[in-house]
C-alpha cells in the first residue's frame, strides 16, 4: 500500500500540493490524472524521494523497489540489449559474481539464485520488450548513440520495464510512441504483476490498464475506483451534490448574515449575533468543480473548393536522392477525414510533408487545387515558438495587414483572450502553446489540415475538446497520433505507411489493433474496391455525426440534472426553513411548495434517464 498523509509541496512561492491525502490499495494499477500544471509529475517526484514535502509525508513498506522513468535518456556504445539487461541490478551483479566467485558453497548459492530469478532467459525477456517497442534484431545491436531522444527513451522505458519494480511509475509513457508501440505497451502493463502508477492522458490506457483513477485538482487528490470512463461518471456525479450543496450553504450563509445584521446593534441579542458571526467565519465555502473557459479551440471554415485537393499518381518523394516512400497512388477530398497508421520511421511524416507541398515528389505526379489553403502541425512549431514573445506578438506578426479585431478574434478562437493574450508564452503550459501553433497555422482558414501528433501536450480534457473541434471543421483533415481515442473518433479512412509506400487499409481501428498485436509487424496491405470504401467513408462520417450529437445530448441532461438537482434542494430549504428560502420560493404555501416539489423530481427522473440512455448510446456508438 502506498498512502498519501497531507502532503503539501511548495515551488517557488506556489503551492503544488495542498494537503493531499489518499490510499492506494497493494498491487492497485492507478491512473494519475488533472489539468496541465496541476501537479502531477511533482506528486510522483515526492514518491521517489526527489521532493521533499514541506508538509506531510508518502508511506509505503520498506525496501519497496521503485522504478521511474526520469528524463534523462541513456547514451553511449552500448547497444539497447545490453542497456536493457544491464536494469536488472540483481542479475548483474549475480552474473558477474558466478564468472568470478571461488567458494564453492557461495556459488552453489549464486546458481540456485539465478534459476529463481529466470535470469537464463532474461535476454530472450528484454529482446521481446525491445522489440514490442519498435526495436528489430538489427537496430538492438546498434551503439545507443546512433539514435535520436526519443528512440533512446524507448530504450529507457524498455529498462525500466524490464526490471519489473515493486512500484512502478511511469509519466506519460507513450510520449515518444507510435501507436503501434503504445498499443504493445498498454497490453504489457495489463499484465504488469507489480503495483503501477502511471501518468497520462490516453483515454484508452486508462480505460483498459488502471483500476483506480487519482484525480488531482487544486493542490487535493481525490481516488476513485475503476477506469476514466467510470471516473467521469462519478465526477459527474459528485458536481451535482457539489452544486446542491453550494447552494445550500448559500442559503445558510445569507440566513447568518441577515441575523447579525439585524442584532448586532442591540445588547440583548449582541451574544448570539456574536455567536452566528463566528459560525460564518468558520464556513468553509464550497468550492464548484473547475470549469476552464479557455478550453477551447474553434477551427475557421474555410471557402468551398471543387474535389479533388490533392491526387498522388505513381508519386515517389524522399530526401536528396534517397527515395523513401514510392508508388503513392492517394485522392484527397475535401471532406475526407484520413488517419496515417505505420511505425515511426516508416514514412508518415515524409508523407505528411509531401501533402503539405513543403518536399516536391522526385517521380510521378503531384496535382493540386491551386487555391488549396494547408495548415501543418507539428511539435517543431510547439518547440520553436519565441518564449520571450506573446501570443498577441505572435499572431500580429503572421497576419501582417490584417485588423487588431481580427487579430485578437482568431486568438478568441483558442481561448486567448483577455490576459491570455498577452501573457509571455514561456509562462504557458505545454498545452497553451499547442493551441497556440494550432491558431497560428489556421488564421486563414485552411482547407486541410495535417496534424502530426497534435495531442502531446494535451491533457484528456483538453483532447476531448480538440476531437470535437476537428468533428465540427468542415475541412479535410489528416492525423498522425498515437491516440486512438482520437482517430477513433475523427478518421474515416485509415492509410497505412509502411514497406516504402502508402495504402488504403480496409479494415477498421480495432482491426488494425488486432493486427498489430498478433505481431504482424504493420505490414497489412490495403483493400477493397473503390466503391466498398466510399461506403465505408459514408458510414464513418455518419457514424462520426451520430457519437457528436450523443456527446452534446448527454452533456445537455448532465446539466439539466445539476440544475434539477440544485432547485429540489432549494425548495426543500423552502419547506423546512421558509425564513431561509430564496427569494422566488418566499411566500409560498407549503402544498403549492409540495406540488412544485412534485414536478422537478419528475423532471429530475427524466433528465437522469436521458442522460443514462445518452451515454449507453454514446458507449455503444
């Protein structure tokens, strides 16, 4: 078990961590969840010891192995199989003994120990982590230093893996993962026979992996059991008692406040007045759910144009005279919704890159509409946006000519308004300055637009908010991410990049899921006729409209229920206390009081059912 006693963590002035309290129960698998900045990579920080708290303290059995991706990634000759089998510290240090150990008994002991641990078959282990994680048998011999970051963290969070700590923790562990390897990593951790914390923002992960979600929220933590979806209901849930007794407390408060006011000045009644006003010192105000008005991105539709965008004949495209994708035969409409699946190194970013004219195709044909308008994404523009500048500079400064109100309206569009607007963007969070690029790159309303990973730095709600914004764009759109929760939801045809081409795959997501995961290696070719994918495009597209109109109607009856919800426990507060009531239910008699009490449960019953039957619709959806 490991239980959080008030911890309360404090950076730079600020307080991250405000008293937070929870038990995690032994060989739980708990999801780490909150708003970009809320604290979490801090949380996890305190329990490796790297932050001390200023207040509290983190329990847990002693001698607790932990193991923790820290950012650091490895380096050196070594090759990703000997760094992998080198985490192991135990079996290391064992081998190296049975090579060198003299004392006969002693090595009696080194052996007996190595057959318990499976230390003989480690290297096939780690060669399967390696390889689940997008390594084949070639690149694991290969010096560690002929390897970009992010494929060196792969090989770190392979180690630590392969390690197999009593508590394992993990922060945003698909960060540098293709969907491919994420897919392998989720069906890992379902296995996983040690106690798990893991940082992120992948729905599915958190659906299918964790058994708790730890939700942190202003400084506090609060544990709910089973995955996201049953958290959100529950939050659900919780927001409506919150608003009730927000209101209630409200009420009290305005009781107490008229009572002193009226008694304070006369002496037989100055004591209790006293009394009350302490009482109202004491209140603790209620404090609703955070609602975040700049969650927002808001795409400009753009001018209708003729199909196609954009046809690839027989196209080849690489860098310099290296080709690396060929035979490219793709039609782009404008309202094609088109996710690019592969590994990473396969070709989906040149491929990206060819669509959005910024490489020329080495052969073949290349034809495009000419009044064609391309917004491209991609973590470069995240990185390379000036710190020192805002987001006001920013944008002024790419739409040269154009009105001060235009300006601040395309910002308007992804919640930087007011402050936001000017506030140097080396205070935004990661998530600020992806909507940031993403308003950057849309301020004249493309036609398509190309997104390479867009979700990176984006927290679950913030995703959610994107996924809904991409649904409502009338644009074409084509999306490279790892999260399948996204492309689930906005992709109508799927293109698999992979053996130095690009093609059609006819099956769905959850096809190409099983796919991967039967250890096909991505190299599925495509099918079906012309005509077969065009219906199936239809159907998605429906489909698509179907889950977005089921999302609106079950936030609606949500909000119908907290405000139903509200209005009962004002009008009992009417019935039991009429000098405390508010001002609409003041006066009324208590049969005219019961009547309407009547009627909102009524109304509250059938906001519950719609909003039950909205999102069993939405989960079948």
């Amino acid at each position: 078990m490991l239980t959080l006693n008030g911890v309360t963590v404090r950076l730079g002035g600020r307080t991250i961590l405000d008293r937070a309290s929870a038990s995690l129960p032994p060989r739980s698998r708990v999801g780490l969840i909150g708003r970009n900045g809320a604290g979490k990579s801090t949380l996890m920080k305190a329990m490796i010891g790297a932050i001390d708290p200023d207040d509290g303290e983190i329990e847990m059995p002693r001698k607790t192995r932990i193991g923790y991706l820290r950012q650091e990634a490895p380096s050196g000759q070594g090759n990703p199989l000997e760094t992998v089998l080198a985490a192991d510290l135990e079996r290391a240090a064992l081998m190296v003994e049975a090579e060198t150990c003299e004392d006969p008994d002693r090595l009696g002991e080194v052996y007996e120990r190595l057959i318990a641990i499976d230390a003989y078959s480690a290297e096939s282990r780690a060669a399967g982590i390696l390889v689940g994680l997008g390594f084949d048998e070639e690149m694991q011999a290969r010096p560690l230093d002929s390897y970009s970051g992010g494929w060196k963290m792969r090989v770190a969070l392979a180690a630590l893996l392969f390690s197999q700590p009593d508590l394992l923790l993990l922060d945003e562990p698909s960060n540098h993962l293709d969907l491919e390897a994420t897919l392998w990593l989720e069906d890992f951790l379902k296995s996983y026979p040690a106690m798990m914390v893991v940082i992120s923002h992948e729905r599915d992960l958190l659906n299918n992996v964790v058994d708790h979600i730890l939700h942190l929220e202003g400084g506090k933590t609060v544990l709910y059991t089973g995955g996201y979806d049953s958290f959100e209901r529950q939050r659900a849930e919780r927001a409506a008692q919150l608003a009730a007794a927000k209101a209630n407390q409200e009420a009290q408060r305005a009781k107490l406040q008229d009572y002193i006011a009226r008694n304070s000045a006369r002496a037989s009644t100055a004591k209790q007045a006293q009394s009350r006003q302490k009482m109202l010192a004491r209140m603790q105000p209620i404090a609703e759910l955070a609602n975040d008005p700049t969650l927002s991105f808001d795409f400009p539709s753009p001018e209708e144009l003729k199909p196609p965008l954009i046809t690839l004949d027989m196209a080849t495209v690489g860098y310099g005279e290296k080709p690396i994708l060929q035979r490219l035969n793709l039609r782009i409409d404008p309202d094609d919704r088109i996710a690019l699946l592969g590994r990473n190194g396969n070709g989906k970013t040149t491929l990206a890159r060819l669509l959005a004219a910024q490489l020329a195709p080495m052969d073949g044909g290349m034809a495009s509409s000419g009044k064609m308008k391309v917004g491209y994404f991609t973590q470069y523009q995240v990185e390379e946006l000036d710190t020192d500048d805002t987001p006001l500079e920013h944008m002024t400064r790419v739409m040269a000519g154009k009105t001060p109100a235009a300006v601040r309206a395309q910002l308007g569009r992804f919640g930087f308004s007011g402050d936001r607007a000017t506030t140097k963007v080396g205070k935004l969070s990661g998530g600020e300055r992806a909507r940031l690029a993403l308003a950057l790159i849309t301020r004249e309303a493309p036609h398509l637009l190309i997104l390479d990973e867009p979700t990176n730095h984006l927290d679950v709600d913030a995703r959610e908010a994107l996924v809904q914004a991409l649904n409502a764009y009338d644009g074409a759109v084509i999306v490279v991410s790892h999260d399948r929760h996204m492309v689930e939801l906005t992709a109508d045809r799927l293109v698999l990049v992979d053996a130095g081409t690009a093609q059609e795959f006819s099956g769905s997501l959850e096809d190409y899921m099983a796919f991967v995961l039967a250890g096909d290696g991505g190299k599925a070719s495509g099918g079906g006729s012309k005509a077969d994918r065009k219906k199936d495009k239809k159907a998605a597209a429906e489909a698509r409209e179907r889950g977005t109109a089921l999302r609106k109607a079950a936030q609606e009856a949500e909000a119908e229920v907290v405000k139903l919800t509200a209005e009962r426990s004002a009008i009992d507060r009417a019935m039991f206390d009429p000098a405390g009531a508010e001002a609409r239910h003041k006066g009324k008699a208590m049969s005219e009081l019961m009547q309407l009490r009547k009627q909102v449960d009524k109304q509250l019953a059938t906001a519950e059912e719609r909003w039950l039957e909205a999102n069993e619709a939405l989960e079948a959806a």
